[in-house]
C-alpha cells in the first residue's frame, strides 16, 4: 500500500510556482491555506519575490533550508523535470502536480510524463497528478488544490473519504456534498494518474482511522489488479465503497476513451469486479451522495434479521408504515423490485392498532391513515411496536409533513429517542418533509432521512448489504474461490506436444482437459481410422456424434467437419470419409496440407437446453467467465452474467440466475428440475481449470453445455493458449 | 365530458357541517377561505351556531335562501344522505364530501357509498368524493379542503393541474410542488371516487384554459374507457399528461387492493394505455414533478430535428457541451441509453474551439474542460455555436458551479438573452449549480435548470416526446387502427351453428377466421376421412401436420392430437387412424361422447423461429394484444410487448421491437431478411380482427407464427367466444 500521510497530513507543504495573485493556480492554494485554518508550515517558492501573499518566499526549494513533506506544484509542464530534481535534493515526501499539458496533449505530453512519474518514482516521491485538481484533508484544514471552491464553504468534517479520477467531477461532488451536509474526511482527484491512481486512494482510505465509507469516480483503470487489491482491502476493513464509473454505454466509452488516457473496459467486466468486492455502484450524483449518506450515518439490521435473496444477495425482513396509502404501495412496489421481504403484522401489534383505527390496513405496507392527526399516539405505538416486535430487520416510514406538525413532533421525538436507546429495535428510516433542525436532531438518533419515499426503501437493501459485507470481514476469503499454483503446469504437461507448439489445443484434448479437471462432458474417444471410429461409437451406444479434430481447421462446421446424431456404423463410417477427405483438401495459410489428427466420436447428448460458458481474458482486470442460456436466445435476448475466474460455487449459482440460464434447471415442461448448486458447481469448476492455467490460456469455450436429468453435460469445447505463454509450459 | 366549473370556479361555498374551531374537519375549509383570500360568498352551514369563525352561520341549507355552487361537507357518513337531499333542495351544483366511513370500511360503507352516488345523480350534483382532501383553484384562491397545508404557504399559480386519487399522497404532492416552484393551476384529490373520477378530472383539465400540463396519480382505474377518453381528449388539446400509477408489482397491487376499493389491472396493460395516448409515467415522486416541470416550462426542440428513435419513438439529435470530461460521459451514457443521436460538432464550431482551447474536446460531448475559468468566451462561443448550426434538436450543458462564478455569470447572461431572442436556436438546458435567482432568470427565458446532469439529458427525451405528440394533435386519430362496426357480425355468421353454440372454434374454423381476414396462415384443409386426409396431404405437398379438430378436446397433445412432419400417405394414415381412436375414447365433462370433426391437414411450415400472439380481454381496459417470441424463450426471459387492440402497424411493429421478436426477422444464422413492416402488419390485422369481434370475443392466440422467408405464416390458432355474447351471433 502507498503510504499517503505526507499527502494528505502534511507538517509542511512547499508551493512551487507560487503567485502573488491569490486567484491565479499558483496563488490559490496559498491562499486557501492561510485563510482556512492550516496549522503547519506553508513555504512559497518563487525565484522572483521575496513575499508571497504575505509570507517570506523562497527562491528555491533548496533554500527553504528543511525538507517538507509536501510540495504543491504549479510550474509549466516542461518546467516539471527540474523540479522534481530539486523535490529530489530537498526530500519532500509528496507532491501534488497541478499542470496540465501531459498525456492528455498528445504524444510529447506522454513523453513527459512518463519521465516525470519515472524521476518521482526514483526520488521516493509520492505522486499525485499531473492534470489533477489536488487533494483535500478536511478535519486538518489541508487545502491542496487550486479549485476556489472551499472559499465559499466547507463541507462538515465526516467520515466519507471522496477520490475522483476527474477534477471537475471533483469539484462538483464536493459543492454537492457541501449542500448535503454530507461529512468528509478526505478529498483527493488523481488526474492523469502518472503516480497515484484511485485505487492507490481507495487502499490509504481502507486504513485510514478517519474514514468509514469511500466513494470513488472512476472512468477507466489501466491497473485491474491494484484496483482489486484495494476494493479487497476496504472489504477486509469493513468499509463499503461507493463507485460511480461512467462509459457504462458505448457512446459513454467512446468520450472516456478522449477524455483520458485510460482504458474504458467493458461495463459488465467492471460490474463483475464491482459485484465480487460487494461495492455499491451509483449511476448518478443523487445516488452517489445518497449511498455515502446511507453508508456513513445508517444503522445496520441486526445478523438475526439478514436473510438470502432470490439472487443470493443479502436482504432483510422489512416492516412500511405509513399515513398514506397510496404512498405505502409506492414503496411496496419498490420493496418487491429489491427483493426484500415485507411479513404482515405481528398479531399483538396488529391488534392495537385496529382496535385503535378501525378502517388501518395492518398488512405491511402498515396504513395508519390519515387519522395520524388525530391520534399521533396511534402512529407512534405502531412503529414502536414493530420495530421491538423482532420481526423486521428495518422499519421504513412515510409520515408526510407529519414530523413538523407542532402535534406530532413531541410524540415523534419521544418515540424515536426511546427506540434509538433499545438495542434490540429494528433501524428506524423516515420519509417525508422535515425541517433541518429536526432531521438533524433525527439523525443524530441514527434515524435516517429521505424527501423521496423510495429511498427510504433502497437505503433498506443497501444496507442489508452492506451489513452482510460487514459481517463477513475477515471471513472474507473463505467465500472464494482461489487460483491455485501450479496446477495449470501441470495440466498442460499432459498435452501433446502440437498442441504446446501450436498453441491450441484440438477438441479432443480440450475435452480431455475438461474431463481431467472433474467437469462433466459427453462420453467420447478419438478415432484415427473409420473402424476405430465404429468400434468407439459401439462402445458407446447409439446415437453418436462425430467432429472433426484439427488444431487448424477452426470453422469445423463449414467443411462439414460436424455429423449429429448417427444412428449406426454405416452412417459413422461415412462421416469419417466425408470428414478425411475434407482434411485432405484443406490447405493452411500458408498453402501447407494439413495434417489429419483424427475424429472425435462423442456420445449424442439428449437434453432440454444448452448452456454456453466461457473465460476470457480482460485486457485489465484478468479472465473473465461468462455464462447464459446458449443456441439462438443468447443472441436475441444478450442476457448473459459475468464473473472473475475463478467463481465460488456462490458466485456460479448467482451468475446462472442472473442469465436465466437457472430457469433451463427449474423443471419447466415436464422436463426434470436439476440441482442448481450441482450446474453451479460443474461453472464453478470450469472457472478453477481456466484459473489453474492461468498466464497460459487465452479462451475456454463451451458451447454447449446440454441441461441434461444428470446435470450439465459438455459437448464442445474450444481451448487456445496465449502464443507468448506457450513455451513456458 | 363532466362539468368542473362549479366545483373548481365556485362563486359561492357552503360548508356543511361547518365548525367554530379552526382546526377541525369542518372548520378548516372556513378558515383558508377567509385567511387565503377566497372573493367568493361563504355560507357556514351550522344548525347550533349563530356565528362560525366571524361569518353569519346558517342552521340549514334551506335558510341561505339562494343556489349555491359548491358545497363542502362534513357530516358523520350517516347522515350524508340527508346533506344530499338539501342539496338538491337548494340547487347545488356540486359537492365536495370529505367524509369517511363509505366504501373504504366494508359492505354496509358500499351501500351507504352506492346511495351517495345516486342521489347526487339523480340531484345533478357533481360530486367529489366522499373519503377525500378536496379540491383547491390556486389562481382563485379557493381552497375546498380540510388540509392544514396550505397555511404554511401556497404554491405560485401556474399551469400544472394535479389530479390524485390519494388524498394524503396529494397533501405531499402539494408540498413538494410548493418546495420546487412548481406552479399549479388546480389541484383535486378523488377519493372513493363515487363521482367523479380521476379520468374526468383529466378530461376537464383537458379544456382548462388555465392548465397547459396534467399531473396525475392513479391507484387503480375502475372505468377504463373513461380513462382512454380523457387521455384522448388531454392529447388532442395538445396536453401532456404525466402519471404516477403505483401497484407495478404484485406486492404492491395487494396493498392497493387492502387500501382502496379500486381494481388494479396489470401493470404492462396499464402501460400499454399510457402508451398508446402518449402518457409519460413517472415512477418516483421526484420525476413526477420534474416531468411536470419540463413539460410545462421547457421549449419543444423544432419539427425538422425530431427523428424516429430504433423502437419508433421521437428523438432528437442532442449536443452536450461540457466543463468535465467525466459528467460528458455520464451525460453521453444516459443520452445513448434513451436513443437521443449524438451527432459531432459542425466543423466551423469546432474550428473556432479547436483554436482557442488545443486540448478541448470536439466530439460530442464537447469537452471546454477546467479552461472555462480563464476564458469563459469559449465556452459561452461553443453554446452558442452548436444552439445556432442547425444540426441539434437541444443542448444540454454542463457549467459545475460556473454560473454563480462573478466572471462567468455575465458572459452567461449575454449569450442566453440572445440565444432567447433566436426563434432558430435549439433549446437550451443547464445542469449545475445554479443560485435561485440566477435560475429564475434563466427559466424565464426557456432555460431549464437541473441539478443532476443526467437529468438534463432525460428532458431532452421527454421534450423530443412531446413535441412529437403535441404536433400529431388533431392528426392524433390517423396514426391509430380504429375497430369496424359490424364487421365482427359478419365474420362470426359464417361459422358453423356448433361453433357459435358451443362458444368455442374448432381449429379449422380458427384457421378459417384468421385466413378470411388476410391472416397468412399454413395451407390446411379439414378431412373427415383418411383417404381425404391423404388427398389434401397430397395437394399440399409433403411434410404435413395433421391435427385433431375438436371443440371438446382443449388440449390435443395429451390424446396424441397432433402429428408433426409426416412424409407420406401411410403415415397420414395412421395419424388419423390415431386421432379417431383417440375421439372415440374421450368423453365430456358430462359424460357424452365427444363428436368426431376431422382433423386439420396443414403443410408443415419450415422457419427459423416462433412468433407467439395473442388477444385478451382485460377486465378495465378491454381487448388488449400480447406478442412476444414464442417457444421456450419466451418463458424464460418473460419479454413480451401489450397494446390495446386493434394495433395501428407502427404499435404492432413498436411490438416486436420490444419483445425482441424483431430479432428474429434480422436474418442472423444465414436467415433471410424479413421485412419488419410487413411481419407488424400481419400482427396489426389479427388485432384487426380480434378487434371487428369486439364483444363476442374472448380469447384470440396464435402460437406460433413461423418466421419464414416468406414472413410470418399462422401454424396454430384458438379463438374462443363470450358464453353471454354467442347467441347475439
């Protein structure tokens, strides 16, 4: 892990290219510095005046005569070389670039940069930017950026750590969370990331004393691995992570890709990792805030109270009372989108409130009705009442303007004051209109706030998530599933030595990888000669199927090089023939014969569905696997899931509901209903082989998968290895 | 259309029930009429107060001694009947019970309720009610409601007239509405709705001078065609209409249930009615007024930038001008996920851009970046540049905190005023932070202001939409397929005397029906006996199908009724050989033998993929059109698409785009291509027909209809009739 603590608790801080204008970039920080309250040493550098902005400047950084542990830099571009040269001499341990003019302008800007990072990197400095709008310490008052915006106000100091990969992003997250009274520890913008890249941040903030809750804006990350390894430390420290990652379409990807430098990968490869590390992903500001708000001040339902949804994902019995209908439905609606359990009335608590209003609903949604004004005690006894009744792991409430009812207010504080002292009643979440003073006064109770009735709701699931993250800490590991060293050498020695030299492996070896690693695939022999061919179909039973194997034939079926469903030897022995010759008239590339390796002869799967996985490689984040329904819905309907190899049994079972695919398993059509922790299983096996072979492979396919009464089946497999990788092996 | 005036326009109130203190139920419509500044007559009506709240109090109706228009009631339910009978003493026109205890509180409320309704009738007093808030005319200051809300302030008069079915949802509405500025003309909270219901307040809103956008939330609808007439009548007045409809789930419709008498049709039948008359649905609260914001503040994008999006919907061509590349992408991502095109900077704007800033982006999103602050002419030149080209239906910018900067503030007056004053300059929409006052003069001149940037980019759909449907207006009804009278008469008398007694189709007859309507159904013809059987095969052609014809025998498969590719005569034979035992073994439910009536003999129809369609009779809205890919698929991924029928050929194709069905006719896998239009028209003429049967029809399925070459061909049909509506046949 980086250390950041020279960055972000500097005892000094050095401004290079100081100005005596204090709107100017190099002038701001100074200014912000003096007028905010930092209490270290703050020394300008500028060559050409003896004060700046009122305090002695220094002609250079060696004359400061002391290192520093900071160092803003506000120089030209190519000024930048020099100075790290004398951050070097001085053993400053930090330093924010603000300059512009670097990878985003092109090639002699890459250039630059990458002699900057290298020199930081060589001085032991820490490197934050360039192109970046610089980093915030708000509890220390340590105001390291150019950005005028703390002028005119400083957020509350809190808990949420904030690091945002753009400046402007930045800077608006900040003025948004200013608004929100949203507490930070930490503001950090990472720029062209030469040094420091977000998930550098993520992982100081993960060890950070005064931070609980990171959210992070990401627009593309060169470096999977470190972002992993920092989402996997926030997790072991119990923090959740707010994500905001945009290019999530196309068009998005696109203006990503000339905005920064950075590699915009595949949406659904960031979601995978996203999904495995539990982060919390926001598509807009609202939810970006909203989710550090609900992270950072919420209550968590008690362990007693988390169950397992649909998909595998955590969720927690839930408890809506309201003073409207109508209002009530709204977040039912919103409830069974989420899958959270809404368990009618306990009886007792059902009771009262019916003898006290007749015409209540005491389903859940709870409807007092609006004779709430009447009886505010009614309303009151009802929320506590299910909240202490143990059956509920949340209670959501909607109470319109209710709360600032001179009438309701004293029976609300009253309600709410008792239940936030019972350790043993349910979080309480409100909606509604509330003034400021009383919402604050709310808050501080751990009841959160909401205007929209809905969030409420969300803040329900996502904290039942998270809770269920939190839970796990340290315990983490053990849910996953690990690569495991050498065991992919040690599949590949068994290979021939063309497959090894050619990098691919024919369909027959593909299958015999398979069946080596415990993944289930139709019965099958290779065949050199026809009769061999009849005497391994015999052996098998009719139908059979005969493919043709040829590392180098790749379209089999367009030579006609795949005959389903034989029926006996004569139609196994013309395939053969039809097959050979095809091989005899093909021709590689380069004009070469070539060569005839032989027919696989496989046993005809009989089935109701087929399931297509496969494992790819990310250019960042590693191999990918990807499961869905396969054959022609796949391409209609694009429902596919995907996971990072390799998947735990869990993460399999997750990933087939969320294609579909589940449902081939479910015993539709008179068809059987197969164990869906087995076919997770069989996904979850394919992803360890894929993950054992490591470096060395490229792709596995199989497609298909046959949903068979015994489970899945594999009747085809493709496998290459990566040219680069092959000789090691 | 029901009159409103009386109720809404009352030059005169009696309050019924009326109560010397304030704050009761009886009290308070007295106290916001005299303290909010209501210029009508108020006559409390109180048979043991001389005076109520400082007004002269009447012991009854009788004693005000002339016609009122509205009179407020608030009298135990009980004695409600009686109220009603004064009423028409007097010559009320219309009624406003806040009352409960009617229909909401079992069987003896219904009654009570069902008297209610038909006094009024019969009295010919319009009336709202009972179990609701009431009703308030901002722009007359008449509040004819017993909330207290309004007395901690009331929205500006504007042009939004807001209907809710919920009182309290309506009281929250209000307040919210209040909060954002939104200002409203009416506002009519319905209740049990024994009167009037939320479709007729629509309807009257329609014609409101008053009201240009209608804010609608609806629980369930009791009267669907009432429903589709006000939609009608708000869409040819050129109005848009926004609607929150809660119980979207099953969870949510229960409460719906428990909470209101009201029904609560299918979801996907209640969008399928939206959409039909152009209704833009609002799922949360905060779009519900941001809709109604846009839609009645926002300037349309101009009729030769409007296109038709991938499903058939409006679109316009949309520029995002930028100060962060990372909320561009954002932006650019929302945009490509609501289909809104993307077009690049002209080139002379992106000349002049290119200039000033190197580094700035000219695709689109056009990036200014952070350089805004030292030159905000470029970024000010840029709007202006690509407002003024001609290529974009709107703009949607991004400005961060920019337009409360000192410097830009000016520079960003200058170019909006004359943008304004440009009838050929796209609409323009900010997103940002924005000071109050400085947003009030940008909405004065047709600047709509937004806080979150993707929201911007969502009004740009929601104005593209609009226009579109404000331009069809008056045109409204050609685009749409209208049912025939007589026509379904027509067809039905060619059926078989069996058919139209049993209320059932034999499959041949099905076929029959859809062939005479121009429906592309498989040849077929219908044998009694196996040399006819094979005859027609042999007419047809090999492969065939043959199925058992019977009205009896619903499922066929189960008794071996349906024979798949058959090759030749002997097979034929002993398909029907087959059958006939099969019939000659059935019996009815009663016991009977089942008449035997031949079987189909159809060509086997070869295609690459199944169409399923079907007709429904929905309890509310009546015949409503399912279409979706048939087979397996189809209950896996649940995609199906609904419209009310008949279907004009752009819902139908609209249709199949939804559903994925489109898919099919791409021509993946080496499949030829099939024209979509054709393949929507074929769907448009069986809702045709399902339409022409109107009343006599219940049930309409075709599964499937093979794609093939040649489009869709109908391989199976059941048509089943109304028991209560045959024998008008």
């Amino acid at each position: 892990m980086v250390d950041l603590n020279s960055l972000l608790y500097p005892r000094s801080i050095a401004v290079v290219g100081a100005s005596t204008q204090p709107d100017k970039v190099g002038g701001m920080p100074i200014r912000l510095l003096r007028e905010l309250g930092y209490a270290g040493r703050v020394y300008p550098v500028n060559p050409s005046a003896a004060e700046v902005q009122g305090l002695r400047a220094y002609g250079s950084l060696a004359d400061i005569g002391e290192p520093v542990d900071l160092a803003i830099v506000a120089v030209p571009a190519s000024a930048s070389q020099d100075v790290m040269v004398q951050l070097a001499g001085n053993g400053t341990r930090a330093a924010v670039v603000f300059t512009s003019g670097f990878a985003e302008a092109g090639e002699g800007g890459m250039r630059m940069q990458d002699m900057l990072a290298r020199s930081a990197r060589d001085a032991g400095v820490t490197l934050l930017g360039p192109n970046c709008l610089g980093a915030m310490n708000l509890r220390e008052r340590m105001f390291a950026t150019f950005s005028p915006i703390p002028l005119s106000g400083v957020p509350p100091v809190g808990e949420v750590g904030l690091v945002s990969q753009s400046g402007a992003f930045g800077a608006y997250a900040y003025a948004l969370a200013r608004e929100a009274g949203l507490g930070l520890s930490h503001w950090v913008t990472t720029g062209n990331e030469a040094g420091l890249q977000v998930a550098d941040v993520i992982a100081w903030l993960a060890n950070d004393p005064n931070t609980r809750v990171i959210l992070a804006y990401i627009e593309g990350c060169r470096d999977g691995a470190r972002l992993r390894q920092a989402l996997g430390a926030a997790r072991a420290a119990g923090k959740p992570v707010v994500v905001t990652k945009v290019g999530t379409t196309a068009a998005g990807a696109r203006s990503a890709q000339s905005h920064t430098a950075s590699l915009t990968g595949e949406d659904a490869v960031y979601q995978a990792v996203f999904d495995a590390y539990g982060v919390h992903r926001a598509h807009t500001l609202e939810e970006f805030f909203r989710l550090g708000y609900v992270l950072s001040r919420g209550r968590r339902p008690a362990t007693s109270q988390r169950a397992a949804g649909a998909d595998g994902g955590a969720v927690t019995p839930l408890a809506i009372v309201t003073v409207s209908g109508g209002v009530g439905i709204m977040m039912a609606d919103r409830a069974e989108q989420l899958g959270l359990p809404l368990p009618p009335m306990p009886d007792a608590a059902a009771e009262a409130l019916r003898t006290a209003i007749p015409f209540a609903s005491t389903a859940n949604p709870i409807d007092v009705t609006g004779q709430v004004v009447a009886q505010p005690r009614v309303f009151m006894d009802a929320l506590a009442g299910v909240a202490r009744s143990g059956a509920y792991g949340c209670v959501a409430a909607f109470l319109a303007g209710g709360a600032n009812a001179p009438r309701l207010w004293p029976e609300l504080q009253q309600t709410i004051g008792a239940l936030s002292e019972d350790a043993n009643a349910a979080p309480l979440l409100l909606a509604g209109i509330v003034d400021d003073d009383k919402r604050a006064w709310l808050e501080a109770r751990g009841c959160l706030v909401f205007r929209e009735p809905g969030h409420a709701v969300e803040a329900v699931a996502t904290l039942a998530r998270a809770a269920a993250l939190e839970g796990a800490r340290g315990a983490g590991t053990s849910t996953e599933a690990e690569p495991r060293q050498g065991m992919g050498d040690a599949r590949l020695r068994n290979l021939s030595r063309e497959a090894r030299a050619q990098c691919a492996l024919s369909e027959y070896e593909a299958m015999r990888l398979l069946a080596d690693a415990g993944v289930p695939v139709a019965p099958h022999g290779l065949a050199r000669d026809a009769d061999e061919a009849v005497r391994i179909a015999e052996g098998l039973g009719y139908p059979v199927v005969v493919k043709l194997c040829s590392r180098e034939i790749l379209h089999k079926s367009d030579v006609g090089g795949v005959a389903l469903n034989l029926a006996d030897a004569q139609a196994v022995r013309e395939a053969f023939a039809r097959m050979a010759q095809a091989v005899a008239l093909a021709r590689t590339e380069s004009g070469a014969p070539v060569p005839f390796e032989g027919v696989l002869v496989a046993r005809m799967v009989r089935g109701w569905g087929e399931v297509m996985v496969g494992v790819r490689r990310d250019p960042v984040f590693g191999l990918v696997a990807l499961a869905g329904i396969g054959g022609t819905a796949v391409e209609i309907f694009r429902q596919t899931a995907c996971g990072l190899a390799p998947l735990s049994r869990a993460q399999a079972r997750a990933m087939l509901c969320d294609s579909r695919a589940a449902a081939l398993c479910e015993g539709h059509r008179g068809n059987p209903e197969v164990d869906l922790d087995t076919a997770a299983q069989v996904l979850a096996t394919v992803s360890q082989l894929a993950a054992d072979l490591g470096e060395h492979l490229d792709t596995l396919e199989i497609n298909p998968f046959i949903v068979t009464a015994q489970g899945l089946v594999a009747a085809d497999a493709v496998v290459t290895l990566r040219a680069d990788r092959c000789s090691a092996s």
